[in-house]
C-alpha cells in the first residue's frame, strides 16, 4: 500500500517558480515523490486518510545540494588550520593521508560527515575522494543522496599507484554499484597541476563510454594559473579547453581566478562552477568573481569543501557567506539576492549534477528531498521575507526535517538513520590514533 503523507508548513519555498512563497499549503507526497502542491483545504478533502504533519512555525524547501565536498576529510578538521593552499596540501594533508586513509578511515568519516550534512539540511552531496566503494557504502548507510567523485592523480598514494590505476578502480567501483538507488558517480581528475593532458584525454573518453561526469578543482589559486604558464604556455582553463574538458559533462571547484575572457569561455561550453566561499578564505585563496558568472548565465552552485578546509560542513553558513561576498567582490548591494542564493544552493547544484528533473526544488514528480527550517526561534523573528531569513538570519542548527527519497532522517533534531553517541566515539577513536602517530 502506497504511503499517502501532506506536508503542512508556515512557508512553503518550491525555488520554482523563482522566489515563490505560497501560504496556507500543503505538500504531498506519496512514497518517494511530491506529488502535488496544493491549498490545505483542499490536501485535507482530497486525502483525508493520509498522514497530517503540521509545520506550524517552519518553511518547507528543497534539500540543499553541497557541490563540492571531500567528506573523509572531517576526521582531519583542525588537523593544519592557517595555511596556505599548497603547504597545507604538501607538508600536512597528503602526509597525514599517506599514514591513515584506507578503507575504514573513509567509510568513518564519511558517515560522521554526512551525519553533519544532514544536520544541516544538506540532502545531496557532490564527492571527491578515495576508498570510491566506501564513500558508497557510507551514503547508502546514511541515506543521504550521493555522487561519488573518483580522484584521479598521476602519482602513488595509498590507494591507488599510478593514473591508470586509478581509472581502473574507478570503473571497478561505478560497476559495483551500478543500478543502487541514491549512489552515482564521477571521474574527479584533481587539478590541472596533479594530472597530465593524456589522462585528461583517457577520462573524457572513460567518462563519454559511462556517461557520467567530471569533477575537478581549477583556477583555485593564483599560483595554480602562474605555474601552468610557466609550464604549459598557458592558463590551466586554455590548457584543458584545448583538451576538450570544457563541457557540460564537467563541475569546475572554485574557479576563484577567471578573468572575463574565461568567463566568457566558461558560458559558451556550459561548465558548471562549484563555488566555495569559506574554504576560499581560510585558505586566502582569493575571491571568485560570481556574479559576473551568473551574469554570464553560468550556472553556479555552492560547496563547502572539505572539514579540513572549511572547518563546516554548513552549507547552510556557506550560502550566507557567499551572497555577502558576492556583493562585497563586486560593489553591488543587489549582487546575489536571496532568492537567487537559495537557488544557488538547491536547484543550481541539481542542474550541474544532472539532475535537475529529478531534485533541487519542490515540483510534482520529483523525488521528496526536502528539508524543513523552523523559523520561530528569537534569532528569526520578527519575519518579513522567509527566503531572506534563511540566506541572511538562519542557522543550521533551525534544521528540524530532512526527508530524502521520501524517507525521514532527520525530525525534529532527531537522526533516524544514525546514532549521534555512536559517532561521537568514533571521532574520539580516531582523533586518538591520529594524533598518536603524528608525535
């Protein structure tokens, strides 16, 4: 028997049609998918058998969508804080990965990851990391909604040895998992200054024979484009457009140093951005130029990066900061107003994943993924704009429901799918051996 359930929030918030709020309805959903958005009167007439839940002080809106994330990396949060992209990287992350990621040390962190994702009404997550089948298992242990980005580089680590290997433990892990509901996947070459031109070439066409997508970090630092000039003849986006990477098959990480000619660039081949702002300014990585993007109509979507970056897995803080800085980067009050923000963090991520016509806003036929934000705190009141109050004044802690697939895990602060103690004492378990070995 199919389960029949209306949703009956303050503000219902689609982010289509754009900047929509209606009043006075409800949502329906029946199993996994919305079926309607309807008057409640009219929900209450029309099932009068189905579950009820009344939202009295909350806005029911799309699940967020978190672009760009390395979710293992928590287990690293405040591991090397204050540093610059490329020390960061070479003297602290790769030497600590080199000693503890495997297998269990991903599947871990990963989960206590997308534990804090959910947390934070964040329902989908765009991965980059190693251990692929563990990051499957995690999201399909968690429910959340996951693309599993596969990491590609030309040197050893502890997984894999060479690029090659690393494509072919990449199909190995897609196969595996090939038909799981909630788990897709992407080839994630790491950057322009970690790979070379011929294994770009061998994932353009591996990713084409798959059908699945590329993810990849670039422009991220101003010492990325001088050392591809130095050593290419050319910035890293010439370098890969002449490569033929520059597609809509492809999710560009940061993009923080694009002049106009590459924005330009970047609209007429239809790459998405995935833009992170708190990992950009810990990192003093620079300021990516968004608004001119969205002005070129380039789709853009947010990320937070990794715990080790960031230190939040907030997408929720990361969308208020981006629409402050896109403001302040431009000199435009206007520049990314709260309904594009919103969108931003829903319905622009979906788009770049390609799955726009099945998640990232509330439409009928589309899966239920959603989340409900109580508004009702001190923190929110009084409330004039409910879009607004969630970009500028929300926090994630206001997260109450997080439905995935129709499935609930999160209500009322309360995980169904996970144990919070459980987790807790794994991070111990882990901060212990690391920093055992790091004396």
């Amino acid at each position: 028997m199919k389960k029949i359930t209306c949703l009956h929030p303050q503000w219902l918030i689609p982010v289509e049609p754009h900047a929509t709020v209606l009043t006075q309805h409800a949502l329906v959903m029946i199993d996994d998918k919305i079926t309607a958005l309807i008057p409640s009167d009219q929900a209450y007439q029309q099932y009068p058998d189905a579950e009820h839940q009344i939202l009295a002080t909350h806005a029911l809106l799309p699940g967020f969508v978190n672009l760009h994330a390395h979710s293992a990396m928590c287990l690293l949060r405040g591991l090397a804080d204050d540093l610059a992209l490329m020390d960061w990287l070479n003297q602290h992350i790769w030497p600590a990965e080199k000693q503890h990621v495997s297998d269990e040390f991903v599947f871990d962190g990963s989960v206590q990851a997308m534990a804090e994702m959910i947390r934070g009404g964040t329902t989908t997550v765009n991965d980059m990391y190693f251990y692929h089948e563990a990051v499957a298992r995690a999201g399909i242990h968690s429910g959340m909604r996951t693309v599993v980005g596969c990491s590609i580089l030309e040197f050893p680590t502890v997984y894999a040895l060479d690029a090659d290997d690393y494509l072919r433990k990449a199909v190995a892990a897609q196969q595996a998992f090939a038909g799981q509901n909630g788990v897709d996947f992407t080839l994630a070459p790491h950057a322009p200054y970690t790979v070379a031109d011929s294994t770009f070439k061998k994932v353009i066409t591996l990713a084409g024979q798959l059908h699945i997508g590329i993810h990849c970090h670039i422009h991220e630092t101003l010492d990325e484009v001088e050392t591809s000039l130095k050593e290419h003849g050319v910035r890293p986006l010439a370098r890969l457009h002449q490569l033929g990477l520059l597609s809509p098959q492809l999710i560009a990480a940061h993009v923080v140093h694009a002049n106009d000619e590459e924005i330009a660039l970047l609209q007429k081949t239809g790459v998405h951005v995935a833009h992170n702002p708190a990992s950009n300014l810990k990192l003093a990585s620079g300021f990516a130029r968004i608004h001119a993007m969205q002005n070129a109509s380039i789709n853009v979507g947010i990320g937070t990066d990794g715990s080790a970056s960031n230190n939040k897995l907030d997408l929720l803080g990361d969308l208020r900061m981006a629409a402050l800085l896109a403001k302040a980067e431009s000199g435009n009050p206007s520049a990314l107003n709260a309904p594009a923000a919103l969108e931003m963090a829903t319905l622009a991520g979906a788009r770049a994943l390609g799955m726009a016509e099945r998640i990232g806003s509330l439409v009928a036929g589309k899966q239920a993924d959603m989340i409900a934000i109580d508004l009702s705190a001190l923190e929110t009141l009084p409330l004039y704009d409910p879009i607004s109050q969630i970009v500028y004044a929300a926090g994630r802690e206001q997260v109450s429901h997080v439905w995935v697939d129709g499935r609930c895990l999160m209500q009322d602060r309360q995980l169904t799918a996970l144990h919070i103690g459980a987790l807790e004492e794994k991070a111990r378990w882990w901060q212990q051996r690391i920093s055992a070995q790091q004396q």
